[in-house]
C-alpha cells in the first residue's frame, strides 16, 4: 500500500517520470464530468507510457519509507488471486450468478448475464459478461493481456475487452 500526498507524489512523477507526468497532466486538460465522474481525454491518456507506480516512481524516490503492515491484504490482480480469496464451495468452487456446476472442482465461475453451465471441469476461470466469455485454466490468466491485445489488433469488432477481476460477491 503506498501513502502519499497527492501533491507529493506528482512532484515524485515529475522528477523521476516525466514523459507519464506530461501525458496525465495533457488528459487532464480535456476532461469531461459525466454524472458523479470525471472521464480523462482517452486519447491523450492512452499515450502515456504503460507503467506502474511502482517502478515509475517508488522504487527510485528519496521519500519513501516501507512499514510493516499486517492487514490481511491480497493484491487480487488476477483470476486465480480473486479464486483464492474468495468463500468457495464444497468442491473448491467460487460461484458467482447464474451458474449450474456438476462434477466442477477448483474453478472461478462468473455469470453476469446468462446461465452459466459446467460438467466435469476442474481448475478453470469462466467468466460471461454483456461483453464477452472468458474460458481460461487457471495456470494460463497471466496470458489474458497478450489475448486481449491479439483480439484489438485483430479488428475484432468488439471492444476487445476480456473480463477482469473484480470482486468475491
């Protein structure tokens, strides 16, 4: 978890990266308000370099100190961290909607929309939203962003969205 001044840590963005500093303050600039939110330029946003925070800007500033903390925290950044802490059932299963499972075991399923069936499947990350349906073992979801790419520069005539993970309820 990182604690900042908002303040602070853009001054740290400046310092250590500039050209992501730059390219936030540009979609700034053009905001829209659309009810309670503030929606930044798409555009502009999207050239700035794809990077975390952490390696932005934590791991090179002078200002940052590191305290234990036990809070129970999961990084839940994946499918399978989402399964992990999630309340499962008898067979291991985080269900989630609209979902018949039979002879399932250690899977994430989701259903948004639709019935969502399973038979004899073990290990896998089901997801079906308006959008799209994610079918994926669990050992494989780090490859979704490679997929999520490949379905863009395909054309897809879709919004090349894959699911991603959100919450156990």
């Amino acid at each position: 978890m990182f604690l900042f001044l908002a303040k602070t840590y853009l001054e740290e963005l400046q310092k250590h990266a500039p050209e992501v500093h730059e390219a936030c303050g540009k979609a700034m600039k053009t905001t829209t308000k659309d009810l309670d939110f503030i929606r930044l330029d798409k555009k502009a946003f999207e050239l700035s370099l794809s990077i975390s925070m952490d390696y932005a800007v934590m791991e090179k500033t002078n200002l940052a100190s590191v305290v234990p903390l036990d809070a129970g925290w999961s990084d839940i950044g994946s499918w399978t961290a989402l399964w992990e802490a999630c309340e499962k059932d008898k067979e291991k299963n985080s269900i989630v909607g609209d979902v018949k499972a039979m002879s399932t075991e250690n899977c994430l399923i989701r259903a948004e929309n639709k019935l969502v069936a399973t038979i004899g499947v073990k290990d896998l990350v089901v997801v079906e939203t308006k959008d799209a349906v994610l079918v994926a073992h669990k050992d494989q979801v780090q490859k979704i962003r490679d997929l999520v790419e490949d379905i863009k520069s395909s054309g897809h005539n879709r919004r090349g969205r894959v699911p991603g993970p959100t919450r156990c309820h």
